[in-house]
C-alpha cells in the first residue's frame, strides 16, 4: 500500500484546495488542475478518464477523486 503524503492544502483558482500528491495524481491522468476552474470540472475530467486503467491505477484516481468530493461537500456545507 502507498503512503500518502497529506501535505498542505493550496489554493488553485477561486476553490479549488489541493495537495500536492493529488495533483500529481491528477497530472499522471492529464489533468491539470491550474485549468480548472471548480472542483467539479476537476471531478467531471476524473470521470472521462479512459477506462484502460489497472486496479491501482483505477484505486489511485478514485481516492483522489473521493477526497476531492468530500472536500467540496465540507466547503459548500452551511456550519
């Protein structure tokens, strides 16, 4: 199993917070985030990427695809 380097959150665009092991992650499927201007437009490029992946590599963008979601979900909730 990868250890994951919960590094600090940075600020891309108006809202979109990410370290930078899932942006890396990201990059490696083309995704560059400095290009997006939401979480979701992140999310939606995540759900486009080919099919054609192994188990880890579909396991590595989900959890970054995950994370990513529940970070938006806590922005977006009222306190």
């Amino acid at each position: 199993m990868q250890v994951i380097d919960m590094d600090e959150l940075k600020k891309y665009g108006r809202n979109i917070l990410i370290n930078d092991y899932e942006a890396s992650v990201l990059l490696k499927y083309n995704i560059d985030v400095t290009k997006c201007n939401s979480i979701d437009e992140v999310l939606l490029l995540v759900d486009r990427v080919d099919d054609d992946l192994t188990d880890e590599e579909y396991d590595e963008l989900d959890y970054v695809a995950g994370t990513l979601a529940e970070r938006k979900y806590y922005m977006e909730t009222n306190k």
